[in-house]
C-alpha cells in the first residue's frame, strides 16, 4: 500500500512578517511539504500468517 499526504508546515520569518501575513494554506510563512510512504502487510488478519 502506498500512502500520500501533504502538510504546511511554518518557516522560520521575521516578527514583523510573521504578524502583517495572513493565516492558513495561502500564508508567506507557510511551506507545502508532500510525504509518500509505501508499507507492507505483516499479518494475514484472515489466517494470522506473517509474511516476510
């Protein structure tokens, strides 16, 4: 299985920038930031087999 999700995370900006930006997505002192992560079954939940 194959996981994507985004994020805003906040950077690092001056007090007066940091006051005089909006808030939410939009936000100067915001940055996107995408994750992908891939996972493995380990158990069967039917069987309780682990698979390697």
């Amino acid at each position: 299985m194959i996981e994507m999700d985004e994020a805003y995370f906040t950077i690092q900006t001056s007090e007066n920038e940091h006051n005089t930006q909006k808030a939410g997505r939009g936000s100067k002192t915001k940055s996107n930031l995408m994750v992908m992560a891939e996972s493995t079954v380990l158990e069967n939940i039917d069987t309780g087999k682990v698979e390697r």
